[in-house]
C-alpha cells in the first residue's frame, strides 16, 4: 500500500514481540525479511543485505537449508546484482532525495530559490556509461550543489560543511575518489563551475568555433534534479549544441579528414605495403567518422574511450556503427593488394566497408539538405549550405537576475 512508515513501525513492534517471547518461530525470521525488503524498497541496499544475512544464519541454525532458506538467499542476490548494474545518476539522486533535499529544507530554506542541485562533468557516471568496471574510482553518492555568486560567498562554506556531514555510504556504495577525481561534488558557484571547463562560456561565433568540445558535453551531460533558479538549466541549453554556422563547419573539416585518412591514404599506405601507417589511417578515419555522426545528430562526442559506445544515443546513423565494429575485426588486407592496378580496390574488404559507410554519411546530409552533390568521394562535396546564426550577446555589467 506504500505505507513505509506504517510499515515500519509495525514491523518493529513485532520483532520486539518475537525477540521477548519466540526467537525461533519461524514468523519471525519472516518478520526479518520483511524488515529487509523494507530497506530495499528504500534503496537501503546494505542494510536489507545485512539482515538477509542474519536472517539465512537464524534459518540454517533451526531449519537447514530449506526452501525458506533458498528464497532468502534469491532475494539477496537480486540485491546484489542490482547493486552491481546501479547508474550513478541514479544513485546519486537517490542519495540526494533521501539525504541532500532534506538538509536543505530544514537548513537553508530561505535561500533554496537560489539553488540548483544535480550532477554533471567529467566521468562516465555523468554520460549514464558507467557500469561495474567503473564503479572502482570516482563513483558513489553524492551531488552537486550551484549557487549565484554573491549567495555562494555568503553561504557557499557553510552548505559545504553541512553536506560533508551526509553519509559516507548509500545503498551499500561508498563513494571513491582518485587523485584526479576531486571536487566533482560538493557546493559551486554557478559561472566558476562552468569555467573550470570551459574558461570562458562561448558567445560569439569564433568562441564556440574554439570551445572544446569535451568540456561542452561535461557542461551538458549528466542531470539536473532541482533547479529553483534557472541560470543554471539556461546556461545549459545555451551551451547544448554548437551554432549552425559552427556545426556545419566542423562537418566539413571532419569529412575532409575522413576522406584524405581513408578513402585515400589507407589505399596508398597498402599499396606500398607500409601496415603501420595505413592502420593510423584507418583510425583517424573511424575518429573522423564518428564526429560526423555526433555532429550530424547535433550532438557533442564524448572522450574517445566512450565515443563508439555513445552511438547508441545518436538516432541517425546507428548503421554506421556496426560497420565501425566490423572494420576494426577485419583481419589483414595486404594480400588483397597484390596484383592492384588503379581504380577502387573492391578485393580490400576494409575498403569496401569504407566506401559504404561513404554512401551513409552522403545520404545523411542530403537528407538535412547540407549537400546536393552525387560525387562518392567527399573532398569533392564539401560545398555545403550556409545559415546566418547569432549567439545572444549579454551586458557584461547586468546580473543574471536582471536579464533574467
């Protein structure tokens, strides 16, 4: 019924009841495993395991391994499996609905407006790409905390104090932090926070042009649970994906690379069988690829350790993926150069999975109407359409509140 408080006190009544009069009934341990998936619909997850563990010994102790004995033991291990695929945006709003949130409202109320609470930058628990490999170094609960810049020198120590007295471990994960994972947590100041990324938050055309583009996803990536304010969501969907202008001139750059890297240099380093320099060209062809793919999705690409993986979250060319997989388990091609004369060599498989990927990516900007042209090799078909485009410009010595 979603009566957790009611649910509790009754459960704890009657482990009293059972710990006075009858500690071997089995309705007790029932009573336990109750308690337990209590915890777990609370996302205590170490607490349920811990009981669970209690109640398995008490079980064993009276019964044996019975049946009873058993569902406990499944129980417990869908706790533990789930722990194990939990994402760390969830953990960690979690961690601030149970803990964060009511600090604030029996601490700061009178100036929560001025908050906005979340988690996003660097990490791939920001991205929602972690798993249980990443959940060795810089992972755990926690949130971030921004505030304006004269409420942050007024408070901003103060907050930070109270939150470090929130709890170490949540839903049985402590959080780790390496060397260079520090101060991903914690209470910021709105504008700082963003600069630490970026140095400076792109206006003009030649700034975004310049802005790096894996400091603009970690401005953008990760969640925001609250925001009373606003600066910092606006902030965000300024900075949520580059100018027309600069979109399409990144395209061009990266299809110009694309095509020197792999429709022409690969070919040429087998020709004179030099394996070392046509894989490098291989590579920056797939590098090359996928920042087409991002930015024909309007998207920004991630570091390069989570760009394949992020493909998933691009709706166009999804296609272009498996090929990327397929070329890099291609094996050797270089006997398939012997005899080559001129003209496309069809007999390389990798040059065939190449020109397809080509035909993709030239269909995809036909469709968003960026090039007309036919030609199969892209240096060629570079002419692509303009677009006027203006980033909104603000007086330096206005506040937020006021242009707000």
């Amino acid at each position: 019924m979603h009566q957790n408080n009611k649910a509790k006190e009754c459960i704890q009544k009657a482990i009293a009841l059972f710990q006075q009069y009858t500690v071997d009934d089995p309705h007790y341990f029932a009573t336990l495993a109750s308690q337990a998936q209590l915890y777990y619909l609370e996302k205590n997850y170490s607490q349920a395991i811990e009981i669970y563990d209690h109640v398995l010994a008490l079980i064993e102790s009276v019964y044996g391994k019975n049946k009873d004995y058993q569902t406990i033991l499944n129980n417990k291990e869908k706790i533990v499996k789930e722990m194990k695929t939990l994402k760390g945006l969830d953990l960690c709003e979690a961690f601030y609905r149970q803990y964060g949130y009511p600090m604030i409202e029996n601490e700061y109320a009178h100036i929560r407006q001025y908050m906005a609470i979340g988690l996003m930058g660097m990490g791939s628990d920001c991205l929602g790409y972690d798993d249980e490999i990443s959940h060795d170094h810089d992972f755990g609960p926690g949130f971030c905390i921004w505030l304006p810049q004269d409420i942050y020198q007024q408070y901003g120590q103060k907050i930070q104090a109270s939150y470090e007295q929130l709890p170490k471990e949540f839903m049985g994960v402590k959080r780790l932090t390496s060397l260079h994972g520090q101060g991903r947590v914690g209470v910021f100041e709105i504008n700082s926070f963003f600069e630490q990324f970026l140095q400076k938050i792109p206006h003009t055309l030649e700034e975004w042009l310049y802005a790096d583009e894996n400091a603009l996803l970690a401005c953008t990536n990760g969640r925001i649970f609250d925001d009373y304010y606003g600066q910092v969501t606006e902030i965000r969907n300024q900075l949520k994906t580059f100018p027309e202008d600069v979109r399409i001139k990144k395209i061009a750059r990266a299809l110009a690379k694309m095509a020197q890297s792999g429709q022409y240099n690969y070919a040429r380093c087998m020709q004179r069988q030099d394996e070392v320099a046509a894989s490098l060209a291989l590579n920056e062809f797939i590098d090359q690829t996928l920042s087409v793919v991002y930015l024909l999705n309007k998207k920004y690409k991630p570091y390069y350790k989570w760009s394949y993986y992020g493909l998933k979250d691009c709706q166009s060319l999804q296609a272009v993926g498996e090929l990327l997989l397929k070329l890099v388990q291609l094996p050797n091609q270089l006997s398939r150069w012997q005899g080559y004369q001129v003209g496309i060599n069809l007999d390389d498989q990798k040059v065939i999975i190449i020109e397809k990927i080509s035909q993709m990516v030239i269909g995809e900007l036909q469709r968003q109407a960026l090039s007309d042209s036919q030609d199969d090799f892209w240096i060629h078909m570079l002419i692509l359409s303009c677009k006027k485009f203006k980033m909104p410009r603000y007086d330096s010595n206005m506040s937020w509140r006021d242009k707000k």
